[in-house]
C-alpha cells in the first residue's frame, strides 16, 4: 500500500467532502423545486436558508482545497477543484436563471 503525505491525505477528504456537498445541494434542490406535486404557493424559507448555507461550506472547502493544493504544488488537486469551481459557479447561474 503506498503511503500518501497528510496534506494530500487532507486534499483528498476535502474534495470527497465538497462533492458530498455538492450532492447534497443538487438533491436538496431537486426534492424541493422539482419533485413537487403542484406548483409552489410559497418558498419553504428552511429549504432555501439550507441550500445557501451548503452553498457556502462548499465554496469554502473548495477555496480551502485550491489555496493549500497550490501552496504544496499539487497540480492534480488543483485541476479538481479548480474544475468544482466551475461547477458550482455553473450550477449557480443556471439555479439564478431559472429561479430569478
């Protein structure tokens, strides 16, 4: 079994935790906005307050992540959460565009 260093051991658990976030808000979303029988009478203010606070712990584990991977000079994790970062500002335009 080859032996990683403790920084990409901690690289490596803080982009797992960042797309279990992400997962999290993409089902979060889809069960609230999307699975819903009828149309919304009101926005369930707990869903939303909950999806903003995600957003939030991912945008900081995915700063956190391309701030120590660039540091240690680690161009995979780099590249990863630098691609995450995409994603989240991708999936954050089209949730504005959608939802106004």
């Amino acid at each position: 079994m080859m032996k990683r260093s403790g920084k990409v051991q901690f690289l490596f658990w803080l982009f797992s935790f960042a797309i279990m976030l992400y997962i999290w808000i993409v089902w979060t979303v889809v069960q609230t906005f999307l699975l819903v029988d009828g149309p919304l009478e009101e926005l369930p203010q707990e869903k939303v307050a909950l999806i903003f606070v995600l957003y939030g712990l991912l945008a900081l584990c995915t700063l956190a992540g391309t701030v120590i991977s660039i540091f240690i000079g680690n161009k995979r994790y780099s590249n990863r959460f630098g691609a995450m970062f995409i994603i989240i500002f991708v999936s954050f335009l089209a949730g504005k565009s959608v939802f106004g």
